[in-house]
C-alpha cells in the first residue's frame, strides 16, 4: 500500500496508522461532546483501517498531533 501524505512547511497530513492510535485517542477524549464507543477500541479501529485504506488521516504540526 502506497503511503499518502501531504507536507509544507508547518503541517503534515498523513494517514492514520495504528501506531499513532493512542495520541489519536487522547485527542478524540477531549472533544467536547464527542461520543466513543467500542467501535473506536484499538482492536475495531484497526479493523476499520484495514478495510478502508487510504480513507482515514491525521493532521501534525511538527510532532504534535492537531487533527
């Protein structure tokens, strides 16, 4: 699978891989108002990545995940 990823000079939008699964996590914790479920468990989320390549991304400014 050919790995998509944008970059300029302040931010980097890359797929999500599971590897960044638990910064992802700890930003989704602190949404306001946003639901989680089993379905976002690291075991579900792997799943859904798998079936669905090239479909999910992060957004980091420098080493910091922002979206």
């Amino acid at each position: 699978m050919k790995s998509t990823s944008v970059h300029d000079s302040r931010f980097a939008i890359r797929e999500f891989e599971m590897k960044d699964y638990d910064v992802v996590f700890s930003l989704w914790r602190s949404v306001r108002d946003l639901s989680l479920s089993e379905s976002d468990s690291p075991e579900n989320v792997e799943r859904y990545l798998l079936r669905n390549p090239g479909l999910s991304f992060t957004a980091w400014h420098g080493d910091r995940l922002v979206g």
